[in-house]
C-alpha cells in the first residue's frame, strides 16, 4: 500500500514539473518571437523613412556638341561661319572662346560669354586670314543638371578661297653658296652645297637674287633633296619648272650661270634624289597670286 502511495506521489510530481518547463517554453518562444517582430517593422519604419527622404536619381542623358558646315574641311576666310551649338538641357549660360595668338590668351567671342540660352543656339564668327585656330565652348552649370563646368576644345582651319590670280613666272634658285661670276655672263646663281653627304644640310630658296621664298634640305640618312616653297609656288603649265645641274668637287662653273634649257635634270618636283656629286644648281620657275 506505501509502495502504492509513493508510486502516485513521483508520477504527480513528474506530471506538475512537465508543466512547468512547456510554460516556460511556450512563454520563451512568445517573447522571441515578439523581438523579431518587433526588430521587422523598425527596419520596415526605416527604409519607409528612407525611401520618402531619397531624392529620386537623375536619369537624363547630356551631350553637348558643336557643328558648322563640313567641320571636317577648311572653312573660308573672310566669309561668316554659322556654328551650331546643341545638346545641353534647360537654360544654362554658354561661353565661346578663341585663342589669341599675338596676346597668348583665350578671348570670348559674340554674345555667349556667361549668357543664358536654351539649346541649341548659333553663333557666327568670320576668320579674317589663314591658319588653324583653336576655339573652345563651356556650358555651365552641374553635370547632374547638363552642364560641364571645364571647356571642350576643337579646332578650325581657315583657307583663302579666293581664286589665284598668277602673276608673271620669276627665276629662283636653291642654295647659299653664290654662284661664280668671273667673266661673261654676270647674272646671279645660287647653288647647294652639301659637301660629302654625310650629314643634314639646309639652305635658302632666293628670287630675284635678294628674296627668300623658302627652304631647301638635304637628308644625309635618305640622300633626297627637298624644296619648300612658301607663299610661292612652280608655275602652272610648265612641265619644266624644275631644273638642276649636279657638279663634283672643283668642277662648279666660273663663267657665269648655268643655262637652265641645258640642264640634264627637268621637271616638276620639289623632292629629288642626290648624287654622288657635291653641287647642286637648282633652278625653278615660281610664281604667286597676285
């Protein structure tokens, strides 16, 4: 009967203590739960927050450019140039600018330094002699709005488009070193020396004796003779207009120039191949615009 009593005491006692630990259990696993519940809708609350304050982000593409008629030829001097500006978005203020070579300094041009337009706009501009000229443009503003706080550069080249007027065919001749004039004919001559061939020679193209019209080189390393002409040029319609002679050491004439109809060597180039001869007598027929 003890045994019996004893026996119910242990199985209550196990029961009351199972109860227990399920409640506290049951009440851990509540208040986890409520934690992570809790921990969900303050993340939830933030990025709501953040996405109310985050500005939306800029999606709009920019690029501004700059145009003219055949931007890949020469323009004309003394004839207005219509460039076209474009790209850019809202009212920005737009610089154009063109490098002043005398002054060394970037000059604005027209109406667009620091004006406000809306894209695109035109400017016009007229170069007054030849040459290539850098210009540069600015679109202010922030990038993020269409603009570009630094300048973008490009470059034109000018020409005279004016047709050439030839004047009348003159005598030139390449070369520092006089021609000899001891006796008999005592016209002027010139003639390039470049002594053994070894090294780089470069000299003058006269006319008229007294006016230097341009450069003549000799090339040691391809042994080709070079002429450059500036504001001059050979005369049209002549298939003769160069002309040379070639001499040895000691053998350059002394009685007077060359005579150029006798010359072994005619045609039209400015670039010549040398020989194995010292001397070179270089006649050309040249003329200009008038």
């Amino acid at each position: 009967m003890k045994n019996q009593i004893t026996s119910k005491i242990l199985k209550f006692a196990f029961a009351f203590l199972f109860i227990l630990t399920a409640s506290s259990c049951s009440e851990d696993n509540d208040a986890m739960g409520a934690a992570a519940l809790a921990q969900e809708n303050a993340i939830n609350e933030t990025l709501a927050k953040g996405a109310k304050e985050t500005p939306t982000a800029f999606t709009e593409t920019y690029s501004s450019s700059i145009t003219w008629d055949n931007p890949t030829e020469p323009v004309c001097i003394d004839t207005e140039i219509t460039f076209t500006l474009s790209g850019w978005i809202g009212t920005q203020e737009l610089n154009v600018k063109i490098y002043d070579a005398i002054t060394d300094n970037w000059v604005s041009i027209d109406s667009f330094n620091g004006a406000k337009f809306l894209s695109p706009q035109s400017l016009s501009y007229t170069f007054n002699s030849e040459g290539v000229y850098n210009l540069k443009y600015q679109v202010s503003g922030s990038p993020a709005n269409g603009g570009t706080q630094g300048f973008i550069d490009f470059n034109v080249t000018a020409e005279n488009c004016a047709p050439c007027t030839e004047s009348e065919s003159d005598t030139a001749y390449a070369g520092n070193g006089t021609g000899g004039t001891d006796s008999g004919n005592k016209a002027w001559w010139y003639y390039l020396d470049i002594a053994d061939g070894s090294s780089d020679v470069t000299a003058d193209v006269w006319r008229g004796q007294s006016n230097d019209i341009g450069d003549v080189s000799y090339n040691a390393s391809t042994k080709m003779i070079t002429i450059t002409l500036d504001d001059w040029f050979l005369e049209t319609d002549n298939s003769e207009s160069v002309k040379w002679y070639s001499y040895a050491d000691g053998a350059l004439p002394t009685n007077g120039r060359p005579i150029p109809g006798q010359a072994p060597y005619k045609g039209t180039s400015l670039t010549f191949s040398a020989s194995t001869d010292r001397y070179y007598a270089i006649h050309l027929d040249v003329a200009t615009c008038e």
